[in-house]
C-alpha cells in the first residue's frame, strides 16, 4: 500500500508538465509548450508556465483549485498550500524572458 503523501507526490510528478525554453537570455526551465493532456485543468490558459506571468500560466491555477480534475495534485489533498502557491507564482513572476502570450 502506497502511504497517502507518497500517492500526492507521485500525482504531482506525474501530471504533464512541459519544461522547455523560451526567447530571453539564460532562460533554460522555462515552459513554452501546451500540456498534452490537462483538459479543462488548462483554465483557459495556454502554456503551462509563462515567464513572468503566473496569471497566465497553467501551473498555479491548477495548485490553487480544490475543484476534481483541475486540482494538483489531483489526488492526496483537499486543501490549498498557500505558501508553495505564492513560492510558485514568485517563482513564475521573477523568471525572465517571453513565451507570446
């Protein structure tokens, strides 16, 4: 048997996450790409992270649902991590470098 924790990490680890790069000097774990499979998870956004731009990047939004299939991770929680939430879109928010959004 799995422990819960570990299923929440594997969930996470599992999700489709494209890292690749973006125009703008050193950039190199930038994203660019649309998810391959995250249905209505994307919110409307179209690439999973945009340098820069939280607000439009697929990664918190799906880390600040509690909403089944658009959460992550998608099993293993019920609430949201507020502070690696605002860990994540600081991150986001201080990369340089552009994707077209």
């Amino acid at each position: 048997m799995v422990p819960t924790m570990t299923r929440a990490v594997l969930s996470a680890a599992l999700t489709a996450f494209l890292f690749s790069g973006c125009a703008g000097a050193g950039n190199t774990v930038n994203a660019a790409t649309p998810p391959v499979a995250a249905g209505r998870g994307t919110g409307d956004h179209i690439f999973d992270i945009v340098p820069g731009h939280p607000e439009d990047s697929i990664l918190p939004f799906r880390m600040g649902s509690r909403e089944p299939g658009v959460m992550m991770p998608e099993q293993g929680r019920s609430t949201v991590h507020l502070e690696g939430l605002a860990l994540i879109r600081d991150w986001i928010a201080a990369m340089p470098g552009q994707c077209g959004v």
